[in-house]
C-alpha cells in the first residue's frame, strides 16, 4: 500500500508542474516539430456564418483555439476518407486516389521496447511487450500512419461532420496513434485505463490544452479551430504520444498496415499531400481524378 501510495503521489506532482507550464508556452523541443500546418485553401462556395473565424491562413502562434469540453459527446470512429459536410458535386460521378506508402531504405527501422515500468498498471495491461510507434513498416516495407491529403484543388466549403472523432488511452497507449479530422469536428479524448493520465496538445496555431482524467471511463471532447499537425503527449507516462492531422476540407487519411489510403475526389485535377512524423512534409504528386475513375499514386518514404 505504501508502494502505490507513493507512485500515486509521484504521479500527481508530475501532472501539477506539467499544467503548470502550458501557459509558458511550447519548448521547442516539443512544439517544434518543424511541420508546417496542412495548407488552407482558396475556396468559392458561400462562405459560412463562422467562416472569417478561421479563413486566415498567417498570424502568430496561438492566434486560434483549441476548446475544450466540458461534457462528453459521440464516441464513434471518424469516417472514411474523403466524407463528412456538406458536399459541393455529385458522388455518384466522384473518382478515387488509391495511394500506397513504402519505405525507400534498405533496412526496416527498428521498433524498441517501451519502458512501462513506471506505471505498474501499464505493465500488468499487457500480455506481450509494446513497441514504439514512430515507424510501423511492415516486411513489404509499406508504411503505416502516413497522412495523406489534398494539398491543392479543392474547390467549395466544407462544413465539419458532426460525428465525433475518438482518442482512447489504453493499456498507457494511445489509439489511435495517428489519425485525421476537420476544422470544428468535435474529438472525444477518452481514458479506458485504471490509472491516471494526463492530455497535454503541442501546437503553434492555437491555443495548446491540457488536463487530467484520473478515472476510468472519463471522456472528454475537444475542438481544435485551425488546420495543423498536432502533437499530444501524456506527462504522466512520457512515451505516450499521438498526432491529429487537422485540415479544413474532409479529402484526407491515414493508411493502416498496408501502407494504404483511399481518397474519394470530385473529378478534376489535385496536389496530393503526404506527412509522416519522422520524415515530415513528404514531395506532392500531381493526379486528375477523372468521373467514377480511379488513379494510383505511391508514396516513398524518407
């Protein structure tokens, strides 16, 4: 009993000093990821009641916010790639880009071992040892949590879905560990461990949050206001960490194990996108996406 009085205690002092220092700002090693936010693009549709809120595309750090709930909301998957608002064409005549991720090296990156031993509930969650998460390449050397997006030639605007996005925290990891959303839409942070943990966002565009969920079960939701790549990290558990790929339009995914991602397009001609944690910004392809057509594109990474 004194051991896990001990550890708890331990625990909340580390989560004091760390919602201690958000109003100080980011440390550059953190909030400096040296990714540059999605690009915003020039749209042509009646703009909507909030759209001078988050049409500026400069400003300084911080200059939008990222708001917190108070309450919890839906606790649904985010949808497929390239869904979600009010859409400008007919889907029926939409086209698709079929983008595959592979590893250009010679040797796989190598996963380490993460050290729960801090935290005895994070040891005792897991039957098998838990790798890192910043490089999934599979034997096939396709690469997993990539970001794939529309960067340019996105036409109308889009208003966010309303079904929630979800971050779950278990067995001391976030899941998922990358993923995508919009401007607006709501993303429901939820913690299905026994133990504390503590959601800390690292951004430059808006305003950075951080707050506690000491109870199993605990949701919370959380909008974020401008497009960017945003770092989350726990302080409790520092090898917990998650990106949320924010854009303002909803022609954006993650390919999963495969290296795989779809993007269902109106037809015409696009700049396709690519982010990695590691490898950053990755080169733009041009593709034309033509009526119920599908176009191929792979990504090489580094």
């Amino acid at each position: 009993m004194a051991e896990e009085q001990r550890r708890t205690f331990v625990q909340f002092l580390i989560l004091v000093v760390a919602m201690i220092a958000v109003p100080l700002g980011c440390s550059k090693d953190e909030a400096s990821s040296g990714t540059p936010a999605p690009a915003r693009h020039d749209v042509t549709a009646t703009p909507r009641p909030d759209a001078a809120a988050d049409t500026h595309a400069g400003g300084p750090p911080g200059g939008g916010d990222a708001v917190a709930g108070d309450g919890s909301a839906g606790e649904t998957a985010p949808p497929p790639a390239g869904q979600g608002g009010a859409v400008a064409a007919d889907r029926a005549d939409w086209g698709r880009v079929q983008v595959t991720a592979l590893y250009a090296g010679q040797t796989r990156p190598k996963r380490t071992v993460i050290n729960m031993a801090a935290d005895a509930f994070c040891v005792g969650a897991h039957a098998k040892k838990v790798g890192t998460q910043r490089w999934r390449v599979s034997k096939k050397m396709q690469v997993a949590n990539v970001v794939v997006f529309v960067k340019d030639g996105v036409n109308g605007r889009y208003d966010p879905p309303e079904t929630a996005a979800k971050l779950d925290q278990k067995g001391c990891v976030y899941l998922p560990h990358v993923q995508s959303m919009m401007v607006g839409q709501p993303l429901v942070i939820v913690n299905s461990d026994s133990t504390l943990h503590n959601v800390h966002s690292f951004s430059t565009r808006q305003r950075p949050f951080n707050f506690a969920q000491p109870k199993p079960g605990s949701s919370k939701p959380v909008r974020f206001t401008r497009p960017e790549f945003v770092k989350l990290k726990c302080d409790v558990h520092p090898w917990m960490n998650a990106w949320i790929a924010v854009f303002d339009h909803p022609f954006h995914g993650v390919t999963d194990r495969n290296g795989a991602c779809a993007l269902d397009l109106p037809p015409g001609e696009y700049t396709i996108g690519a982010w990695h944690e590691v490898a950053g910004q990755l080169d733009t392809q041009t593709v034309q996406v033509r009526p119920r057509g599908t176009a191929k594109l792979t990504v090489k990474l580094p």
